[in-house]
C-alpha cells in the first residue's frame, strides 16, 4: 500500500497526533517515495493474523451484515457483538445463521455473542468487572459496550491488534480497505500504544436525484473543532490537527485497549481523545503508566480511498450523537470556561433548547479483566456464544448437538 507520509505531527504531551495521511494506492510497487511510505503487502498480511475485526450490531439489514463479513479480510478473526432484536422476530438467529454460513463457506475464524446474555453480564460481574452492567447485571445497552465485550473476546483469542467495523455498510469493498489501512498504520507505528482512525474521503448523500459526494458529516465537523478548541486553549497555538473525532471505524494495539477508558454508546470515539488529552496530554495531573509515558501513543488519521456508504439512522440520532461527543468534551479536565461557554452555545443550536451536557458514564480500563477466564465461562455457560475456529468445517445437520460437543470444547 503506498500512504502520504503526514505533514505534520502534534505533539501534546506523550500523545502525538499525526495530521492526515491519504492513502494513495491500494498497492504499490516497493519503489522509493520521498513524500510517501511503501507497505509491502507480507508486512500487511503479517499485522491481519495478528488482528480481530469487532463487528457490533444492533438490527441492521442481514445482507448489509453478509457483505461485512465476507469483505473482513481471511486472516482475520471476527468477533460479531449483536444487540439485535429476539422478538418478534430472532434478528440474532438470522446473524448467527449467516455467520454460520460464511464461516462454514470461508473458514474463517468467527466468534458471536449476544449482548443481552445473562451469562456474559455474569461472567463481567464474576471477574469484578460491572461497570458496565445495569441494576438486573445486563450488560447496558450501546454500542461501546458492545465494543467492549468484543474487545475482550479479542484478547482472549491473544490478538495485538483490534479494528472496528460497522455492520450497516453498503460497499463490501470499502469494508475491506478499512481494515487494510488498519494494518497499514500498525506498520507505520514506532509505538506499541498506538491507533488508527480512518477519515472517509466522501460520504455520499442523494440530492435532487444525483449523488453528492460530500466531505463532512455534521457530526464530525462539530466534534473535531471542539476536540481541536481543547488543544488550541491548552497550549496557546490554535491546530485543527484533529479530524478523527468520530471515527467509528478505528483500531487499536490491545497495549493501548487495555489501558484506556471508555465511554458509554456513540461518545466512546470523541472520549478517546478526551482520555488520552487528559491522562497523557501536558496538564496530566499524575503519571499512572509511566511504560506509556516513555514509549509515547501515536494516532494515526489515514483518508480511505474508499467512500463510506452506510445506514441512514435520521435526526434524532445525529442529535443524540452530537450530545454525546460535545458531553465528553464539556466534561473534560481540560476544558476551560470558554470552551464551555462555546460548546453550550453550540448545544442550543443543535437542540433548539438550553441542556447541560450530561456526565458520561466511563468505563475504566479492561487491562485487568481475565479475558481467558471470561471467554472459558461463556463458553461454558453461554447459549448465544458462538466460536467457529479457522480451518474447522462445522456441518450443521444437528444444532444442538453441535453446541453441546462446542461447549465441551477447551478453550485454548
Ligand atoms: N452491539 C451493539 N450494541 N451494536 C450497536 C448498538 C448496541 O447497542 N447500537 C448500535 N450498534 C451498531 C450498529 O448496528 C452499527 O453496526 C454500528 O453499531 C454503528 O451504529 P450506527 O447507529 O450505524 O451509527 P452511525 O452510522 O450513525 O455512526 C457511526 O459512525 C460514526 C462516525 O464515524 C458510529 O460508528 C459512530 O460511533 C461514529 O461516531
């Protein structure tokens, strides 16, 4: 893959922010680029066996979720995190059935859990873990929750690296770029705490009829100039460094997963950057992982070739989304009273009434979590925990027998 190197890097604290990197061709030829670097396609292939693609899912259309898991490149596992509907109709069976299907077509190594379980609330509750778990131990709804779950699935499985991928997008091959570029980032890493966020180069929108090739989501344009204000009044230098805010299509090295802290539903993008401004940046108050400080966390914002077509979800969501992003960022240690004053005004522009951004629930860090443990009880104990191991034909002529003799299984 050949990428523009970044023009610019920030540097705030120990986290460096690289500026964006457009991906220029999808292959390349392994010549020399003074204004680019070269990723041989082994070295990409080497960080995929290394990487779990986390697929959430909340009632999407089954065909948008076929595409997904047929353009997740072979290499890597997939960790399907569904918070579908099991009635009227069992929107879950339908993705299990599909996921079955691809796996039993592909081989692929693929792993699905429902995020309603009671049995994946028990296993959080039984390793000490309930931060994220609602007053009957269900796991919370939303989306970061979800990610969660997946998050420690991957561990489990003994990934390094973990990448996102919604399961509403319409373009299969985009899909796959995504978690090429993931790979193409971790190649370009120096450091073991690092991450990827993509920047789609279009969102496509119908106008009268034609198609439109827009830049910016309203979401995004908000989120990364109040995530850039925060850096701008911090160190006294204005930057617009930040254009990822939102980027629900991200990875991470599981050193970096492990240590950080998430919040609830659509805020957990917008609050990495809040964690890592407030806990790494240049007014962090205490040094927690001195390992982190000396080895320094990169970003990298890379421009998909691709553009992104996904799921229209509507305006109330876009709004909800909005509250999220700007409610992490009004919460923030750094932000002083100007920013607030700023992100309030911005707030009775989107809600047409006055709201103080509520406080987000974060979630500590998953460093601590047995994953092997958690993973070893819901294969256990779980009946919506499905792991279809690479390379294993599984002929479903008896379901249930099928599970029970999985069930038995070691988790190794
Ligand atoms: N497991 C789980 N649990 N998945 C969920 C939940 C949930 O409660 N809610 C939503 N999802 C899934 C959706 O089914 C979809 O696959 C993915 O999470 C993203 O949700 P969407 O509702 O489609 O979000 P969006 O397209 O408006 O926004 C996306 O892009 C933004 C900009 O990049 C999200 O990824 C945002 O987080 C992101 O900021």
């Amino acid at each position: 893959m050949l990428i523009e190197l970044p023009r610019h890097t920030e540097i705030f604290g120990s986290v460096k922010i690289h500026e964006l990197q457009r991906v220029l061709k999808l292959d390349s030829g392994g010549f020399e680029n003074p204004r680019a670097c070269d990723i041989a396609f082994e070295s990409i292939k080497k960080v995929l066996k290394r990487l779990a693609i986390v697929v959430p899912i909340k009632d999407e259309n089954i065909h948008l979720l076929e595409g997904v898991l047929r353009a997740i490149p072979f290499d890597c596992s997939v960790i399907v995190v569904s918070n579908s509907a099991r009635e009227p109709q069992d929107i879950y069976k339908m993705e299990r059935d599909v996921i079955t299907n691809v796996h039993n077509l592909t081989q692929q190594e693929m792993l699905i859990v429902h995020q309603k379980d009671p049995e994946l609330g028990f296993a959080f509750y039984d390793l000490g873990y309930d931060h994220l778990l609602d007053s009957d131990r269900l796991v919370r709804d939303g989306k970061a929750e979800g990610m969660i779950v997946g998050m420690l699935l991957a561990k489990a499985l003994g990934k390094d690296f973990i990448g996102f991928a919604d399961a509403d997008n319409y373009i299969p091959g985009s899909v796959r770029e995504y978690v090429m570029d993931y790979a193409a980032g971790f190649c370009m890493s120096e450091s073991p705490y690092s991450m990827v966020r993509l920047h789609w180069r279009y969102k496509p929108k119908v106008v009268e009829d034609r198609l439109y090739f827009k830049k910016w989501g309203r979401v995004s344009e908000t989120t990364n100039k109040y995530l850039n204000l925060l850096l701008s009044t911090s160190t006294g230098f204005e930057t617009r460094v930040v254009i990822t805010g939102n980027a629900g299509e991200h990875a991470l090295t599981m050193k970096l997963a492990d240590i950080m802290s998430y919040s609830t539903g659509y805020s957990i993008e917008p609050f990495h950057f809040v964690y890592l401004f407030d806990e790494f940046g240049l007014k962090a108050e205490k040094i927690v992982y001195s390992d982190v400080v000396s080895a320094g966390i990169e970003v990298f914002q890379i421009e998909t070739l691709n553009p992104h077509i996904h799921e229209e979800k509507g305006e109330e969501h876009i709004k909800n989304m909005l509250l999220g992003s700007l409610s992490t960022i009004y919460n923030s240690k750094l932000c002083n009273d100007y920013v607030r004053q700023k992100v309030l005004e911005e707030l009775v522009d989107i809600l047409e009434r006055w709201e103080k951004p509520p406080e987000m629930f974060i979630m500590p860090p998953i460093g601590d979590i047995d994953a092997i443990k958690f993973a070893k009880l819901l294969n256990a104990h779980s009946d919506t925990f499905l792991w279809l191991k690479q390379g294993i034909f599984e002929e479903k002529v008896d379901e249930e027998a099928y599970l029970r003799s999985f069930k038995t299984g070691t988790f190794e």
